[in-house]
C-alpha cells in the first residue's frame, strides 16, 4: 500500500486518488478494532461452519489429522485468505503417532497387566520370552551403567524402578548390556500410564511399565513372556500461515486455531468456531489493511494429536523470528452449546492450576475482560495451562490469551445465574463426538466471541503499547531473556 501514513485519517483520500489509473487502490481507513468487531457477523462466521461441515459430511464425517477431510479444509482456508489478498504459505510439518495392537505378560504362566511405553519397540506376535533380572533400586535406578556392575543382564528381560532418569535412558543403558527388554515399575500406587520413550528414534528394546505390586511379583519369577506389538507411524501435517501484505514485520500480532477435528466428529464448535471466527476476521481485515503492525493468521494442524502443528511451526521459527512475534492470540472453542464465557487467565489472578503467563499476557487477559465488559459480560478465567496451541508460544516466552466457552467442564450455579444455561451439566456436551454439529452451537455466545477476536486483533494491529500492552523493543528482550 503505497500511500500508508500519508491518509492517516479522513475520507478525503479516496476522492484525492480517484483519478489514478486503473489496479491503484485507494488509501485505506487505519484499521479501528471496534467497527472490525462488527464487520465480524455471525451470518458469515456461520457460512465458514457451514463449508466444514459439509467437507466433514463428503470426507466419512470428519476433519481430522491426515485425513482428505482435513486437506479440502485447509484448501478451503488457504483459498479464502487467498482470495482476500494474502500471502498465504501451507508448510508442512513431520509427526510420529504410535499404536500397540496387544500387550501381554506373562510371569512364570501368571498374567500381570502392563503397558507398553510409547514408542517402545515392538516384540512381535511372538513375543520375547527370557529370564528375568532386576537392577538394583538405588537412588538412580538403571540411570547409570555401573547399575549394572556383577549383572549378567544378556538376553534378559531387565526389571527397573521408575524415578531419577527418563524412561529413554533405562532401556538404552540396559540394552548396552545386552537386555532384550526392559519393564519399569511404577514407584508409586497403580499402573504406570503415559509413560513414553519420547520419539521412535529413541527406542532400543521393547519397554513396558507395571504397578509397584506386580512388580515385586515379577522380581520373584524365574522366566517371563513380554508380547507389545506396537507400530510407529511418521505422517506429514499442514498448516495454514497468512499474514497482511502491511505493517511492521519486527512486532507481528500472531492469531491462532486450530483446523482439525477429532476422528470421531466433524469438530464444529472444537474447532470450526474458533477457525471460521479467526478466517472471518481475517477476511474482513484483508490482507494489505492499514495497520502498523503486521498481522499472521495461523490454522494448525494436528493439535488434537497433541499440538503437533503449533509445536512444529515454533520449532521452525529461529530466534529473531520469535522475537519478532510481539504477542500470540489462541483460539480455541467458541460456540459451545451451554456456553461458559471464559478468558485465558494469563495474570493467574484465579490462583488456580498452571502461574501467570509470558509478561503480556495479563494485558491481553484484560483486553478481553473489558470488550466482554462493553457488552455485558462479566467473563471468568480459564487455567492458563498452555493445552492448545498457545503452550508452544508461552514455552517460548511469547505473551499469549484468548476466550474459551468451554469443553467437557461443568457450568456452575453461579456461572449459570450470571450468564444463563444449565448448571451443573457439561458446556459442551457433545465435545469430541459426532453430535459436534452446527446444530449444537449456542449462536449468541459465538457471535459474541467472534467479534471478540476480531476486536483484540484490532486493537493489537495498531498499538501494542498503553495498559493492556504487550512489551516491544528493549522491554521485549528483557522479558523474554533466558529463554
Ligand atoms: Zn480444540
């Protein structure tokens, strides 16, 4: 946009250029974060869930990960910011799913229950069936090689206590010394769940976790039978990456939400909602707007599988280009059908779960406490626990908030009698089903949310600064050194 700074207000610009040949543009209005809020309607928030659930309904009813459901959505994004004038770029990123088809132990015949660990190795549908030998619990189980020390663990299945070192390290050190498995026992109550190698690469021999009880039976067995057929899969995912042709690149607004669905459903209100309010306020922003700071729209992929899209896209990013990330906007949930009306609690002023986010991250809280105040709505917080695309952001020190109305969580008494619904039943009970459908969608609560994004990113594409600023320049640096 030639001609930016020089019309910074007035009307008068369009009739000044008037007589320019034809492909000028007139200058621009400075973008103003209350009318973007309501060129932000729900009619046309409405249509984008229309198009995804009409892509989940051709494509076996949803719109996940590595699915053509998810492809014709992201051409659907890519095509509609492309069409409003932005540069758009899908880039694609690597992520590994693992799957355990049987697992199976058996201790001198008797049946003891165990998990594979992720990304262990498979055994086959044979299984490995040897003697069994356990390393001594000292106060860094299995973490050291002299653990090992006067232990012929040679094509033995290794039994190691859970604790000091990851489970990654274990296996490895065991399988140095000639193990050809390795079961960790759990060094609390109860089974060992969750437990990971971390990546495929990092598995040697197949690993396994027991409860503290099953394990001590194991120490007492002479032969055991370890069965994990398990598998591995690399996939590749996409994003979607859109930003405004305008604007200072060095103090980029970064907004977010996620593009697929679970398996189960056509993901309408998680995550179509929070997609077709940030696609419709990119839209109506268009992509050469008069702003001063450049504005990135960003529709990850695979965040139900564990934000591999947000995590990947922050990965690729090299220091410069995360500092140049002034603050990150989450969206995520927007429309549920018994809404909560709920903020990102960034200051951890509800002194609940997870601390305050990044420095910022309590201005951007109150950017939306006080649009939802403007209209009416007293919002409450939601934990700042980083389970959505923003955690890679705040792991990078990048200030980050965003409105949630709610998933599997109860609504309250209080809740309901401050802002209507049913208490005391799910905000959305049809979250990760095939019941996630436009049909289910509270209207009103996604009317008011989407003017919302649209409103905090006016607001920040043209100040970063003043009461519920972000830090830029020096301030900025100091913030997030350490990082
Ligand atoms: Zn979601």
């Amino acid at each position: 946009m030639r001609l930016r700074g020089v019309f910074t207000i007035g009307v008068a610009g369009a009739i000044a250029l008037a007589g320019c040949s034809s492909g000028d543009e007139a200058p621009k209005q400075p973008v103003d974060a209350t009318t973007l809020a309501e060129s932000v309607t729900i009619d046309s928030v409405v249509d984008h869930l229309e198009k995804l659930e009409e892509i989940a309904a051709d494509n076996d009813g949803n719109r996940a990960a590595g699915t053509p459901g998810y492809t014709a959505s992201a051409d659907y994004v890519a095509q509609t910011l492309r069409d409003k004038g932005f540069d758009v770029e899908t880039p694609e990123f690597e992520y590994h799913s693992f799957d355990v088809a049987s697992e199976q132990l058996l201790a001198d015949g008797q049946d003891i229950e165990v998990q594979a660990l992720g990304y262990s190795p498979s055994t086959g549908p044979d299984g490995i069936t040897a003697p069994i030998v356990a390393v001594p619990a000292d106060e860094s189980p299995g973490c050291e090689i002299t653990d090992y020390d006067g232990l012929d663990v040679t094509g033995a299945v290794v039994l190691v206590e859970r604790g000091v070192c990851p489970f990654a390290d274990k296996q490895k050190l065991a399988a140095e010394r000639g193990a050809v498995a390795a079961v960790v026992v759990n060094n609390e109550d109860g089974p060992l769940l969750g437990g990971t190698l971390g990546d495929p690469d990092a598995g040697e021999i197949p690993t396994a976790g027991v409860s503290k009880a099953d394990g001590e039976t194991l120490a007492a067995a002479d032969d055991v039978t370890l069965t994990l057929e398990t598998e591995a899969t690399t996939s590749t995912g996409r994003n979607v990456i859109a930003q405004t042709t305008t604007g200072s690149t060095d103090d980029v607004v970064m907004v977010g939400a996620h593009l697929d669905s679970v398996p189960d459903g056509p993901g309408i209100n998680d995550n179509g909602t929070g997609v077709a309010a940030t696609l419709e306020t990119a839209s109506q922003l268009g992509g050469s707007p008069n702003v001063n700071n450049a504005v990135r729209f960003a529709f990850w992929g695979a965040e139900e599988l564990g934000l591999r899209g947000s995590e990947a896209y922050v990965e690729s990013l090299d220091p410069e280009q995360k500092a140049d990330i002034a603050l990150y906007l989450n969206f995520d949930m927007l429309g549920s059908e018994n809404p909560g009306y709920l903020a990102y609690d960034g200051d951890d002023s509800d002194a609940f779960g997870a601390g305050p986010g990044p420095e910022g991250s309590a201005g951007i809280e109150r950017t939306f406490v006080d649009y939802f105040a403007g209209v009416g709505v007293d919002l409450d917080g939601t934990d700042f626990d980083g389970r959505s695309d923003y955690g890679p952001f705040i792991a990078a020190q990048i200030p980050a908030g965003g409105v949630f109305s709610g998933a599997d969580g109860q609504k309250t008494a209080e809740q309901a009698q401050e802002w209507g619904g049913t208490p005391d039943v799910a905000y959305d009970r049809n979250y990760h089903s095939a019941d996630d459908t436009l049909a289910n969608i509270d209207r009103e609560a996604l009317a008011q949310n989407s003017a919302a994004v649209a409103y905090a990113v006016g607001v920040y594409a043209q100040d970063l600064g003043g009461p519920n600023g972000v830090p830029t320049g020096a301030e900025r640096e100091k913030a997030r050194a350490g990082d």
